[in-house]
C-alpha cells in the first residue's frame, strides 16, 4: 500500500514563496514517475510539474521559471513556488504513478493580499 502526504501549503502574498513537501511510503522499490498536480475553485485538476522515471521534468507553461520540483530519493518531491500569483491559487496534490496513479489528500495554497 503506498501513501503520500503532502505539507507546506498557506496563505501568502502576491509575489512571495512557498515550498511543498511530499513524502511517500509503502512499497517502492525504484524510482517512478512523481510530480504535482492542482486543482482551483472551479476547475480541473492540472499538471503543474512531472518527474518522469529517468529524471526527465515537465512543468505547465503557466508555472515555467517560477516553479521547481525537486526529488532527492524514491519516496519525497518537492516544489519550490517563487513568484506566486492569484491564480496559483488551488489545492496542490502530489502524485505517484507504479501501476496505477496514487494521490495524496492535497495541500491548499491560497495567494492573496
């Protein structure tokens, strides 16, 4: 059974910074496609940024030069969030995909003033 949680998520002001964490447990024996994902008030949920089993990263268009995912090991990602906009606004999920896509339960990231 694997498991991902997710922490860092807050208020900040337009402009400012913040820095998931993702941690995974379970049964992971190799490195595997890992990223982030997010969801507004409204909308679908959105690729923001992917690491891909090779180390190969994609980031949305919308995120690109702002945003960067890290991972250090198998089981924990990061995403640093530098220039936060109002409509990075959304619930942030961390996912990890061996099989099957597994989500964690979200970290809410509200950018307002």
């Amino acid at each position: 059974q694997v498991q991902l949680v997710e922490s860092g998520g807050g208020l900040v002001q337009p402009g400012g910074s913040l820095r998931l964490s993702c941690a995974a447990s379970g049964s992971i024996f190799s490195i595997n496609p890992m990223g982030w994902y997010r969801q507004a008030p409204g909308k679908e949920r959105e690729l923001v940024a992917l690491i891909s089993s090779t180390g190969r990263i994609n980031y949305a268009d919308s995120v690109k030069g702002r945003f960067t995912i890290d991972r250090p090991n198998s089981k924990n990602i990061y995403l640093q969030m530098n220039s936060l906009r109002l409509e990075d606004t959304a619930v942030y999920y961390c996912n990890l995909f061996i099989g099957r896509h597994y989500w964690g339960k979200g970290t809410l990231v509200t950018v307002s003033s």
